[in-house]
C-alpha cells in the first residue's frame, strides 16, 4: 500500500511541474494530472485510459503500480503541447484537407516552434527522442520551405524588359559605341566620301556611374514577395540549411541572368568556335559583347547584389556566396569571349572594335572589383584584369600589324586619272578613328614603348624634330603618314607622264592634309605638320606646271625668231603656232581625263596654269599675231583666241577625256 502510495505520489509530482511550468494551476485532482499527461505521450494516455477504465474494479494498487511504471520514464517522455501542434502542423502540411498555402506565417510559426526546441534540447543528451522528432520536423519544414522559395523566387521573377532598357538614357549612352562605325577595306580604301564623314563620329568615351548610381532601377523579383523570401530564407539559415537556400537562390537567379545575356544576344561559345566565325559575323558578336558588358555589370549585377542584401539579411557570408556563385557564370561567359578575341588571329580591321571592347572592360572594371570585393570573389576580379590585359596587348599588337600592312602594301595597279589612292584613303580614314582612342592608345603605346629599345627604322627618315616632344600615339601617326608618303612616291613612278605623276602626288597629299583638318587629328599632329604638307602640295603644283607646261611655253617664246618682231619669218611663225596649237591640244586630250577630285584645288591649280600661260600668249599673239593674220589660211595657224583658251583650260582635270576639233576662228 505505502508503494502504491508512492508511485502515485512521483506521477502527481511530475504532472505538478509539467502543469507549473505550463502556468497551469496545480490545484488539480490525481485524474486531471493523468488526462493532462495524457496529451503528450502515448504511454500515458494509456495509462490514463488504463486508470479510468478501472477505477471501480480495480484495486488502488493496481492504479499505483501503473502509475509507477508511468512515473519511472516521465522525465525522458514529456513533450511540450506546443511542439506537438507545430509538428503536426508541419507534417500535415501538404496533405489535404489540412493544406492550406494562404496561411504561410501559422506555417513559419510552426517552423519557428520547432527550430526553438531543437534550440533548447540541443543540451540535452543526443539520442533523446524528443529530439529526434523535432529533427525529423525541421527536415520535413526545410524541404517544404526549399521548394517554397524556388517557387516563389520562380513566379515573382520580373520579365527582362529589353525595350525599357533600350530606352534608358545611361544604356543610350553606353549605346554610342562604335557600331556606326564602318572598318575601311584595305583593297577598296573606303566607302563614299558621305559615309566618310558619317564614320568620324564613333564613341564617346562617357565614363558611366559606379555602383550606386541612379542612372537606371531594376527590380528583378516583385516586391510584393521580398517578405516571404525573406521570412523563408531566415528560418533554412537558423536551421543550419544555409547550403540548399544558397543552391536554389544560385540556380534560378543563374537561370535568369542567363536568359538575360540571351536576351542580350550573347551565346556561350568556347574559344575555338570564336576563332572559326567569319569577320562580319564576329564584328557582330564583338559589339554586342561591348554593349552586353555594360548593361550586365553596371544594372544586372549591380541589381543582383540589392536582391541578395535585400533576402538574407544579416548574414554577410551567405550574401556573398549567394552573390558569387550566381554572378560568377554570366562573368566568365562574357570574359572568356574577351580572352578569346584577345588571343584570336590579329588583323587590321579588329582594332576598333578591340579597343571597344577594351575600354568597355576598363570602365567597368572598378564596377567589378567592387560587386565582387569579398576573399572569394578576387578570382572573378583577376580573371578580369587579365583579360582586359590582353586585349591591350592584342590592341597594339593589330596596331603594330596596321602599321607593318601600309609598308608592305605593293599594289601596281596606279589610279586612273591620278585620282587618290585607295591606300591613302584606307590609312587616313583608319587614322581619323583611331584618334578617338588617343587615351587609350597613349596609355598602351607608353607602356610599350617604355620597355622597347628605340627603332632606328621608324626614326631615321630625314627630318624628324617634329617626332620630338609629342604623345605616342601622335609620334606613331606621324610616323605611319611618312610611311604612307613613301609609298605614294614609290608609287607616283608608276605613271609615264611626268606631270601626272605631280598630279598624283599632289592630290594624295592634300587628301591626306584635308583629313587632318577635318578632324581632332590637327591637334594631334599640330599646325607644323599642317603647314609643312602644305608647303608639300604647292612644290607638287610647281613641279606640274614644270612638267606639263614648258614646252608649251617655249613655243611662244622669241628665241629662234629671226631679227625683230616685225621681220620675223613668217615660216618661222607658223611653225611656233602650229607647235603650239599641237601641244596645246595633246594636253587638252590627256590632262580633261587627269583628275582633281577637291573643286578649290581643281580651281587653283587651273588658275595658276592660266597665270603662266595666257600672259605669255597674250603677249606672243599681241606681237606676232599681226604678221599671220593679214596673210592667207591664218586661221589654220592662229587657231585660238585668248578667250578660248581660257574656255578650254576649265575643262581641265575633270576626269572625262576631251578632244578639241580643228575649228577656225571667227571672221577668218
């Protein structure tokens, strides 16, 4: 009986604490404390039921020893009531009719429950089955609440609207790169002089905002569910299941970013397909690459980097593991299609678009040393930095395989008519974009040229104090357009007539000239080298005169008339008209075919023939002309007026070949 006493005794002492702590009045009777312990194991719910069914048949000891038997296990069998609605609750869940998706915080309540009883039981010993439950909870919650935030992260995803992006004012800015540019083809020179001019105006090098700026706002998940990412990546985080809500973060923002360089027209290309596209193709992918790096780092990285901060709050690490491995991928896509064109075969026509690419890289690198500024993100930042190191190097290495094609350019073809030359309008036009690259190409050449020894082959062409005390891009130029005129002059010998090899020359050296003065070139090149050309193109000018012209004018010179003016030989006359109106003609019939593209030079060079030759006909007609006219057929000899020949000196170097008809004059 005193044992009896006893075991019930412990069972009424156990359910008191249990009810205390409950804050539950302990003025209860023996069944009450049963019925209450009943609620939070099975074996005291049988015991309960045990002790009511025989409460009138059985003996009080009996009751005793169940109780007892109870009482000896109670302190490892007791569940807290809340523990066990939130269990339920969890596994439950997902299993009509308890499923119920609008009440997600009574759900992370529960999870909530549970994570704060393996908290508190986390002291206890580790095959306590209590603990083992709340496990076996928490993992059913973490898997539910897994698929949760993929889900919601998934639906929630905004729509990359590539049409607002078009429109921004920062990605129009980005947007004047160099893809209105058109590469001039070595074989053709060029395109039309219109295009010419449209070409001059590529990229300006506007420098966009760094992180933080305001240019442009993107939301990439809907605000509405930034509370329940949050909520849910809060409660895997205190569970210790960081690892899988990093995963399903990284995986569908991947996803995304993915799309989005799609979207952007960026393919995933290994280094070899890169090397097999053809230039068109290429010049295509290298543009939108430039346009794609800027749009990727300055607005969806930068946005990709709010989100994170945004969802794990609190957590530093799991921002930037989340950030790197969603972030790392579309990086290195874009910077091995860089590592690619760097390495790639080097040809004339990549430069602009390689230091496009370059500068592209160069304005967001600090961009990138900033998204990417943790321990593990110094892999991206390297990878970057070598990357736009060599498109550096591959810059100057097309720059230097320019230079070495104007040397090399061997074409016998000469121009017709003595027009300019295809090469000289290939180099100049190519030059004049290059200056707008003067920073970038200063740069590169400077650290180039520091580690070279000088190349007496590029310096030791005559005169080269205007190579002294200018920038390297300058000192290049000047020594590429000396290049280039040595090719000109190889080439002017090509021509028989003597005067269209000045002609030839003439014209190409004012191209060149015109060029620079329509362009920043000037002042790159500076006025003394403007001046010094135009002093080359008046000896050219002097030189045809010379060439063309003197034996024309000996003709109407008195050496060879015998006595004065007035006995001169009527034979003799004759003979000087007729091998005037001969040379005359020759030179009509040939130099109406000769060609001087640019009108004011056209003009000037036709007044400057009239200067030397109409005074001296003028003269010789005014003193001889007299002897002929009041003979018979004078007209066959003194065949032109001054006036005609006037006339016909403007049909002069307009490229169609003229021939003039043996016309009498007027009254004769």
């Amino acid at each position: 009986m005193a044992a009896t006493i006893e075991g019930q005794d412990r069972v009424l002492a156990a359910a008191q604490q249990i009810v205390k702590s409950l804050n539950t009045s302990t003025n209860v009777d023996t069944d009450d404390m049963l019925m209450i312990l009943s609620n939070f194991d099975n074996r005291l719910s049988k015991l309960s039921n045990l002790m009511t069914s025989s409460s009138s048949s059985t003996p009080t000891s009996a009751k005793a020893a169940a109780a007892a038997a109870a009482a000896a296990g109670a302190d490892d069998s007791f569940v807290d009531p809340r523990f066990e609605a939130a269990e339920q609750l969890i596994l439950h869940w997902n299993s009509p009719p308890n499923a119920d998706p609008d009440s997600t915080f009574e759900y992370l309540a529960a999870v909530d429950e549970i994570i704060q009883m393996t908290e508190d039981l986390n002291v206890q010993p580790e095959n306590d089955p209590v603990m083992d439950r709340a496990e076996a909870a928490l993992q059913h919650a973490m898997a539910h609440l897994e698929d949760e935030f993929r889900h919601i992260l998934i639906v929630n995803t905004v729509p990359f609207d590539a049409g607002r992006l078009h429109e921004s004012s920062f990605i129009r800015r980005c947007s004047l790169s160099s893809s209105a540019v058109e590469i001039p083809d070595f074989e053709t020179g060029t395109l039309s002089e219109d295009q010419e001019d449209v070409n001059s105006g590529r990229y300006n090098h506007i420098k966009g905002k760094s992180l933080g700026g305001d240019e442009f706002s993107l939301d990439l998940v809907y605000p509405d569910a930034m509370i329940d990412l949050r909520e849910i990546s809060n409660r895997m985080i205190r569970s210790g299941y960081e690892k899988e809500c990093c995963q399903v973060y990284s995986s569908v923002r991947r996803e995304v970013l993915d799309e989005c360089l799609a979207i952007l027209g960026i393919e995933k290309l290994s280094i070899e397909e890169v090397h097999r596209i053809e230039w068109q193709s290429l010049d295509e992918k290298m543009k939108k690459w430039i346009y794609a790096v800027k749009v990727l780092v300055r607005i969806l990285l930068s946005a990709e980097k709010s989100l994170c901060e945004q969802i794990f709050v609190g957590s530093e690490l799991i921002k930037e593991v989340c950030f790197m491995e969603t972030a790392k991928g579309c990086v290195m896509q874009l910077l091995n299609f860089g590592e690619a064109v760097a390495i790639g075969r080097r040809s004339s026509e990549k430069l602009f678009r390689i230091l496009d690419m370059y500068d592209a890289l160069a304005d967001v690198l600090p961009d990138i040393d900033l998204l990417f500024s943790d321990e593990a993100g110094e892999m991206v930042c390297s990878e970057a930095k070598g990357v736009l190191d060599g498109l550096g190097e591959a810059a100057i290495g097309t720059f230097v395989e320019f230079e070495n094609a104007v040397q090399r350019e061997a074409s016998k073809k000469p121009t017709q008519g003595g027009e300019i030359h295809p090469l000289t309008r290939y180099v100049m036009n190519y030059v004049k974009l290059l200056v707008d690259y003067s920073d970038t190409l200063n740069g590169l050449l400077e650290n180039l040229e520091s580690g070279m020894e000088p190349d007496s082959s590029r310096t030791d062409n005559g005169d080269n104090s205007e190579l002294e005390n200018v920038a390297p891009l300058a000192r290049r130029l000047m020594l590429l357009i000396k290049s280039l005129e040595g090719n000109l002059e190889g080439k002017s010998r090509m021509y028989e007539d003597c005067g269209m090899q000045y002609i030839f020359l003439m014209n190409n050296v004012h191209y060149i000239v015109q060029k620079v003065k329509d362009s920043e070139l000037q002042k790159l090149l500076g006025d003394q080298w403007v001046r010094k050309r135009r002093g080359q193109i008046r000896q050219h000018a002097t030189s045809y005169l010379r060439a063309s012209w003197s034996k024309v004018l000996s003709c109407l010179k008195d050496e060879g008339l015998s006595g004065s003016s007035s006995n001169a030989s009527k034979v003799a006359l004759k003979e000087r008209f007729k091998n005037f109106n001969a040379c005359f003609e020759e030179i009509y019939r040939i130099q109406t075919g000769w060609k001087v593209p640019d009108a004011q030079l056209r003009e000037e060079l036709r007044i400057s023939i009239s200067e030397k030759v109409l005074p001296a006909y003028r003269s010789f007609l005014g003193r001889f002309g007299g002897h002929l006219e009041s003979g018979r057929n004078a007209g066959k000899y003194i065949k032109y007026t001054l006036e005609d020949l006037e006339g016909y000196l403007l049909d002069l170097f307009e490229g169609t070949p003229l021939v003039l008809h043996h016309m009498r004059r007027k009254g004769t």
